[in-house]
C-alpha cells in the first residue's frame, strides 16, 4: 500500500499546489478545505517500504581518484531522504587542489567545463538491461556559494520537486541487473549517452559521462542502487564496490565521524579513493 502511494508522491505534491490556488478563488466549507491540503501534502511524504536485501557487490561506476560525499559510509539515508530511492546512495567527484576551502557570497558561478570530473566516463557496474536513458537536459552552471545555494534548495528545488524525479536526477540512465536490482547513474552530461532503453550492457561498459543537470551543486556522479526502475515507487538497497582502495580523508570534505547508521567499509565523506578496473 505504502509503494502504491509513493509511487505518486510528484503527483500529491501538484495535487497540495492546485488545491492551494483553488482555494484562493473557490470557496470550499471549513474544515473541508484544511483536511484536503493536509491529505495531499501528507501523501506527497510517504515512501516505500524499506529494503532488508543484503548489500549488492558491484564494480565502482568511475575508474582512478575519486571522493565520497553524501556517502552512506557515514550515514543512511546518505542525503538525508528515503525518497526516489536514495537510502544508500552517494556523490562521487575527483578531488581537486585548488577546490575551495569554503562557502562564499559571490553571485558569480563557474560553468561546468571548468571542474575535473565534468566528462569523465561513467560506468556500469554491473551487466544488464538498460530500462531508461535520457540526456537532453542542459548543462547548468555551478550552485556553490550561498546565494546560488540558496536559490536551489529552495525555489529550484520546489521547482523540480514539481516537475518529478526526472529533474531532479538530470540527464539519467536505469540498468535493470536482475533479480529486483536496478542502477541510477544521475546528473549525467547532456548528449553524452552511449546506451539506449533496451539494450543489453556489461559491467564496466560506459554508459556515459559526467555533467552537471538535475539537482546539483557542482558536476559529480549520483549512483544509487533501488528495488524498482522507477524511483519514486522504489527503496534503496545498500550496495558495496570491489577494487576500490580507500585511503586519506580530505578536509574539504569530509563531515566528521561516521554515524552509528554508517555502512562499515564504505567510503565515507571526504574520503578518496583509487577505483580499479580489477
């Protein structure tokens, strides 16, 4: 029942809008008008059941020196929402010498060509069967200091919220690997797919490249691994990379200590890795 109603948490979310503008020029007898905005904007939060599969062993979706961020090494859910399937998911980008240091006020952002991981190969992590696999979105330039933050985790956010899972994955490809186990790889570079929905792909094959749509502050790899191909239907599952050697913890990233609800031996926050394609 929770799944069935998950799956048109985009769909509550217009519903709790049009109702708020309706009740602006209809006039709808109390507490009628109450009840039926807090039932819509309170299915909007209803999520699928948890997942309680054990972890999927996979190959990492990036080759050479990558950080972790938004990790489930140190927290789950990794970003903070059991929505779109984003129990166990995690942010990957290359580190980066002259990255800053911190937030700023500047109302100037960089384009995405100017970070290192913006096109790097994306790839799978297992073999499978492409379900979806979009690249149409455009490119959009940085959200890393605090007024361009702002602006996305607020208006652009309810934005995307809005227009659905979609938008806020970005350009996306969804493998299904079988067995009830599908891949995102999200925040993908406009253009730049390599596969199409229906196609068969193995592990390590590139899917795409890095790019900066969607949801994002700056270009890096979303991947998640779900138990549906459609994410606001879907619960995360937990996953686990062969070949990846963790090593030092950068600062500039790194949020403190693992939580108690961490996955030990996952790449946490601010740590860099070195993926292998053994």
């Amino acid at each position: 029942m929770k799944r069935a109603i998950a799956r048109w948490q985009t769909w509550w979310l217009r519903l709790f809008v049009l109702l708020v503008i309706a009740l602006l020029v209809v006039p709808i007898p109390k507490p009628f008008d109450v009840a039926l905005m807090a039932a819509a904007f309170g299915l909007s939060f209803v999520r699928a059941p948890q997942s309680t599969r054990p972890a999927v062993e996979l190959a990492p979706p990036v080759r050479g020196r990558w950080v972790a961020l938004n990790s489930p090494g140190n927290a789950v859910p990794s970003h903070g929402v059991k929505a779109y399937g984003q129990m166990y998911a995690v942010d990957l980008l290359q580190p980066s010498a002259d990255a800053a240091t911190s937030i700023g006020w500047s109302i100037r952002t960089r384009a995405p060509e100017t970070y290192p991981c913006f096109g790097a190969p994306v790839l799978a992590m297992a073999a499978g069967t492409v379900v979806r696999a979009t690249d149409r979105q455009r490119d959009h330039r940085s959200r890393d200091t605090w007024p361009a933050l702002i602006w996305m985790m607020t208006i652009e956010a309810f934005a995307r919220e809005l227009a659905g899972a979609s938008r806020i994955l970005g350009n996306h490809v969804i493998v299904d690997q079988g067995d009830g186990v599908f891949a995102v790889y999200a925040h993908l570079r406009r253009g730049s797919a390599r596969v199409r929905a229906g196609e068969r792909v193995e592990a390590g094959q590139q899917l795409a490249e890095v790019g900066n749509t969607g949801n994002t502050s700056e270009p890096h790899l979303h991947v998640q691994v779900m138990d549906r191909a459609e994410p606001t239907a879907a619960a995360g599952m937990a996953m686990r990379w062969a070949g990846v050697a963790a090593g030092e913890v950068d600062p500039r990233w790194s949020t403190g200590e693992p939580k108690p609800s961490g996955m030990a031996g996952f790449p946490r926050n601010g740590q860099v890795f070195e993926a292998s394609a053994d």
